[in-house]
C-alpha cells in the first residue's frame, strides 16, 4: 500500500522528467552545438577567403601597340567592392542561422520519434512488470530481439520473477503443509486427554484442572492452525469461486454470531450498512468481517461500544469499523497487520488470539485488490478503513443495533 501511495504521489507531484525527454533534449543540444560550431567555422573561413582584386586588362590599341595603363582604381570603386563582400558574408550568415533553426527543429521532432523507437521495448516491460502482482507471479516479459543491453535486462528480471514465484509458492506450501500437519498431534493429544479423564475410577482435582488448562491450550493451537490456513488461503486463493455479493449481510451476521461475547461485555453496537456490491470470495469476505468485529470486541473495555459502518464511497466499498478501548501509540499502529504483532497490555499475552487477525484482514483485502488502513483513536481505541472494488449495483440497506451500555 505504500509502494502505492508513493508511486501515486510521484505521478501528481508534477510533469515527469522521463528517459524519452531526456534523450530529445540530448539529441537536440548535441545538434544544435555541433552546427553551431559548423556555422562558425565556416564564416570564419569565409571572411579569411582571398577575395579577386579589382584589376583592369592593358588595353591594345589598333596598330597592336600596347595602350599605357589606365590610371589606378577610385577608392569609391574599391569601398562599394568591400561593402558588397561584407554583406554576401552576412547573407551567408543569416542563411546558415536559418537553417541551423530549421534542422534544430527538425532534429528535435527526429530525435523524439527514434527515443521513442528505442525505449518502446522498456515500456512494454514496464507495462508487464506492472501488471505483475504477488498473487500472480508466472508472467514473463519474454522481450524479442537481439541480444543487447534491454534484452538482458528483460532477461534478468524474467530470472528474478521466476526466483520469486518459487520462493512465494514454497512459502505458501509450507504454511499450507505445516498447518495440515499440526492437526494431526493436536488431534492426538486431545483424544488422549479425553480418554485420560473418561476413566471411570474418580479423577483427582489437580487433573480435572490440569486438563482444562490444556484444552484451553489445544484450542488456542487449533485456531493457530485455522488462521494459518486462512492466511496462506488468502494470499492466493481469492479468485477461486467469485461471487458478486452484498458486504451489509455478511457483517450483520458477523455482529449476530457473536451477540452472546458482546452482551458479556456490555458493548454497544451501532452498524449502519447500505450494502455496496463487491465481487470476490464469499468465505474469505465472510472472514474479513468477523475478524474486524473479532479484533473490535476482542480490544475492548467492558461498557464500551463499537461502530460499523458500510458506504460506497466513489467507485470503492468503504467498511469503516472502530471501538473503544485503550490508548495506542499511533506510530506503531500500522505495523498491527503484521503476523502475530500486538500493541498494548491487552494485546500482549491474549489467550484467546494469535496475533495473526489484522494480517489475515490485510490479506484479504490485498486480494480482492483492496487496502487496509488503521488509526488510532485519540481517546482510545482503534479505526479500521477496509476500500474494496464496488459493483456499479447497491443490495439492499441492512441496520442493525444491539442494545448495551451507554458510549
């Protein structure tokens, strides 16, 4: 999300300075310094050129005798000569200047056409390289051509997507695997738990309490391993089973499961949805609400209160939920979403979560092409902004609110 704001940012902070630019103007300075410097050689030797002195043949008279020399030539004569020489230099001059602007012009239109020429592989690049996102990795840019400088660069990230999809696929594996593989001792332990206290002979006190601490404990380990599922789902198997469906009934049916956690407390619930459209994962979208509803009761005081609420806003679907509760730092907020990350006394040693709610909120807002963003509240609490893709259509307006302490 940051990579994103600061690549919008870029592109408002004004015109760009790109390559192709760059180049023009290189082109185009180097043209126009070069006839400069032609031009100037060139009147420098003109005015060094001898010039024909003005000089007038003997004259021979009829008899075939050579006439005497006729007198020298007037000053007059040999001044309007200079001027006439003078001024075929400026006109030489003036016409080299023209011409220097014409091609100037002309080098400057030539030299953008063949920047473009040459820097249009680069774009195409960058255009595939764009389109490439961590949940789609097998893209290549397979740039065409001879073997030089852009095709090794093309080559060279081709090799780097390829290093990262491996690294991305194994990482997924892994969580996926290692998840399915911790089902199996946690299921163990639990069916030797229960057997151990299913015996008929009486059970001491100290086991009966033992062994409620470690189905406490099997719990917490078996949500550790559903949300590691979750997360490693969420991270590449959003495209699968796509539905256009309504955000307001997936979170009035997140607050309603939850009702019994949130009388417990004493919270009030104020929900105001108008049930934008999004298209996406039905049971991942399902999740991302009931965690947002999760981590807003879960932080809470008792009495306190909770607000969610359900806009378009623009071309996007807006789930705005905040809660009361302990004052964060706002500067460490942000870092929240990432995996088993807690700010506060209450979010440190939680025994009923496992730090990894906000990662798999962020998750599955990434891919569904969505964002999440966190504040904290001044008087305590937390904000949480989720913007999705919306359909052009709204569903049907959804208001709920569950009765509680006061704000």
């Amino acid at each position: 999300m940051l990579h994103n704001l600061s690549v919008l940012a870029r592109r408002t902070a004004g015109p760009r300075h790109t390559i192709r630019l760059r180049l023009t103007a290189l082109y185009g300075t180097l043209f126009l310094v070069s006839g400069a410097g032609l031009l100037a050689i060139t009147n420098v030797l003109a005015r060094s050129w001898p010039w024909p002195a003005l000089v007038v043949s003997p004259d021979r008279g009829e008899s075939g005798h050579i006439q005497p020399a006729p007198s020298p030539i007037p000053a007059q004569v040999r001044a309007e000569a200079a001027a006439q020489h003078a001024a075929a230099l400026n006109q030489l001059l003036a016409g080299s200047a023209i011409a220097l602007g014409v091609m100037a012009v002309a080098s400057v239109a030539l030299g953008w056409l063949v920047a473009g020429r040459v820097l249009r592989p680069l774009r195409d690049m960058t255009a595939t390289t764009r389109a490439i996102s961590a949940e789609d990795l097998s893209q290549r840019l397979a740039v065409p051509g001879p073997g030089d400088e852009l095709k090794d660069l093309g080559d060279t990230i081709d090799g780097l997507l390829h290093r990262l999809e491996t690294a991305f696929a194994a990482q997924r594996r892994f969580a996926a695997s290692a998840s399915h593989e911790l089902r199996t001792p946690l299921a163990m332990m639990r069916t030797s738990l229960d057997v151990a206290t299913a015996k008929p002979e009486p059970v001491p006190p100290e086991l009966t309490v033992l062994a409620g601490k470690l189905r406490e404990g099997l719990d917490l380990a078996d949500h550790l391993v559903e949300n590691l599922l979750l997360l490693a789902r969420a991270q590449h198997g959003a495209r699968d089973n796509q539905e256009t469906i309504s955000l307001g009934p997936l979170m009035a049916s997140a607050i309603q499961a939850r009702a019994d956690l949130i009388a417990g407390l004493g919270l009030e619930v104020r929900c105001a949805a108008d049930g934008p459209l999004v298209a996406g994962n039905p049971v991942l979208l399902a999740q991302l609400t009931g965690n947002l509803i999760d981590n807003a009761v879960r932080h809470n005081h008792p009495g306190g209160w909770i607000h969610a609420q359900l806009t378009r806003t623009g071309s996007a679907a807006r789930l705005l939920v905040e809660n009361s509760g302990p004052v964060l730092d706002p500067g460490n907020v942000a870092s929240l979403t990432q995996p088993f990350r807690r700010l506060g006394t209450d979010r440190t040693g939680s025994a009923t979560g496992t730090g990894l709610g906000l990662s798999i909120i962020e998750a599955i807002a990434a891919a569904h092409g969505g964002t999440l963003r966190l504040h904290a509240r001044p008087e305590g609490g937390l904000r949480a902004i989720i913007d999705l893709p919306a359909s052009t259509s709204a569903g049907p307006p959804v208001q709920l609110a569950t009765a509680g302490a006061g704000r």
